[in-house]
C-alpha cells in the first residue's frame, strides 16, 4: 500500500527557480573577457544542473581533472556571487502550485546541492525563505546529493517520514538521491535536466511535464 504524500521537496535550480540565466550569463561573462564569442544561451542551459563544473566544462572545454579547472571555478563563482538575482526568478508555473500546497496546510521545502553561500541570498531574495518549512543546501550536511543524507536531513527538519515525501527534480542525481531516501521521485520536464539518458530511463516513480503535476501526485488537484 503507498503511504500517502505529507511534504513535498524541491531540487532548487531547473525545478523551483530558473536560474541559467544568471548561471549562463557567468560563463559568458568570462569568454568574453577572454576574447571569446559568447556562447548561446541553449548550448548553456541544460549544464545547469551540474553548477559551476558543468558550466565550466561546456563554456571552456575542461574538467575537474584538467590543471586550470580549479582556477576557472573559482572566478566563475566570484563572479556569479554578483549577479546572483539579476535575471533569476522562480518559475511562473511553479509559483500556483506553492500557492496551492500552502494552503493545503502541507509543508514544502528545498534540497539543494547549491552552497549555502549561494542559496541563502538567491531564496531570501526570492520570497522564499519566509514559506519553505526547510533549506538544505549543498553543504548543510556533510554529504551532497546523489547521497541521500540532505533529503533525510530535510524530512527530520520537517517531522515527515521519508516514505511520505515526495522529491522532485530535474538532474539524474535527484532521482539518485530520492529513491536512496526512501521517498517517491519526479522528475521536473520543464528544468534543465542535463545531459544524462533520457528522463524516462532515470527510474523515477514519476515524469512531470508541468509543475501542476505535482498537485496530483499530492491529490490536490
């Protein structure tokens, strides 16, 4: 029998807020510097997910592994620490849905692999921090996603089983660390999503197109 859904947790960038073109813009900001033609902002977006590795990685062509990719992550997050909020904003299809589950009395939070240092400033700035019952960045636990102690961290914070969660996401490793917790997963069509297998590969209990998706799952629609 399927435990019903008492909390609902979002993945934060590609599934509660757009924030590529801040993310994108970053990585633009630097090639120009560097006398490069900007690239477009549909080769960007998708590398969303993965943070400042796989902006890096698409906007210069290296990896963890090559010698100046520490130096390139650490000017690219220097520089998108300034323009955290200039063009991010949460979703338009998603705000209803906050609405909604608000006012059912279910709590809703957020499981992000962003840091702190980040995340803290873009949901404040956002509205946020005031309605999500809890905030879980990247590094709030000692362990990032796909791991799941940051989802498990969020459902104790919450006082909701694991079982009765529901997590949703637009990376792989959202999936990853969902089924690892124990909670049912979606997958958020309308993100980022990478450049993993196909969604429907991922092993999700569920693919969402649009984010009023979510208020089926949760039997509020």
């Amino acid at each position: 029998m399927t435990v019903p859904l008492r909390a609902v947790l979002f993945d934060l960038d590609g599934t509660l807020i757009d924030s590529a073109p801040d993310l994108a813009g970053t990585a633009n900001d630097m090639r120009v510097a560097r006398g490069d033609a900007p690239l477009a902002y549909a080769e960007l977006r998708p590398m969303v997910g993965a943070g400042a590795r796989g902006m890096i990685g698409r906007a210069f062509g290296v990896t963890p592994e090559d010698d100046v990719f520490e130096s390139l992550r650490d000017e690219f997050l220097a520089l998108y620490a300034t323009r955290l909020l200039r063009e991010t904003c949460v979703f338009a299809a998603v705000e209803p849905v906050l609405r909604v589950v608000e006012a059912s009395g279910l709590p809703w939070g957020i499981v992000t692999n962003k840091a702190e240092r980040f995340t803290v400033p873009v949901v404040a700035g956002l509205g946020l921090q005031r309605r999500a019952a809890v905030v879980i960045a990247g590094d709030t636990t000692p362990h990032a996603k796909p791991h799941p102690e940051p989802l498990l961290e969020a459902a104790r914070r919450v006082g909701v089983a694991p079982a009765a969660c529901v997590y949703v996401g637009d990376d792989l490793r959202d999936v990853q660390a969902g089924r690892a917790a124990g909670m049912r997963t979606a997958v958020a069509c309308w993100g980022y999503l990478g450049d993993a297998a196909p969604v429907h590969a991922w092993g999700a209990d569920h693919v969402l197109e649009q984010p009023g998706g979510i208020l089926k799952l949760l039997q509020l629609a």
